[in-house]
C-alpha cells in the first residue's frame, strides 16, 4: 500500500496537495459511511417488504376462508 507521504509527493508537496489527499482521505470516508448506512437502510426495506408480504398473504387466507363459510350457508 502506498503512504501519504508518496502520495503528496506525486502531487508535488506542499499545502495544495495535503488539502488533496486530506479531502481524498475525508471523502473517501463519507462514501465508505454512505455506503454502510444505505445497506442497513435496504435491509430495513427488505424486512419491512417482507412483513408487509406476509401480512397481506394472511389476509389473503382470511378473506378466501371468509368467503368459502359464506358460500357453504348459501
């Protein structure tokens, strides 16, 4: 792996290039939490999708339960 030293002498030393890898390094940690924080989102939405599925499957039953008792008094 490449030191930042390295790097910011590739990129010609001073200020300028510390505020480059500094901001490279900063975003690069953003992207890596947006990343992380959007898979635990998504997996929210999955579970919440997969209940919700459920639910409506179990409605589903009732209503089609519901309805063979009326067609069986009929």
């Amino acid at each position: 792996m490449t030191n930042l030293g390295e790097i910011i002498n590739a990129l010609g030393g001073g200020p300028a290039a510390v505020a480059i890898v500094g901001l490279g390094f900063f975003a690069w940690r953003v992207l890596n939490w947006w990343r992380q924080d959007t898979k635990e989102y998504n997996a929210a939405l999955c579970e919440i999708q997969k209940e919700a599925t459920e639910s409506l499957q179990a409605s589903t039953e009732a209503i089609r339960a519901l309805t063979e008792m009326i067609m069986r008094r009929d």
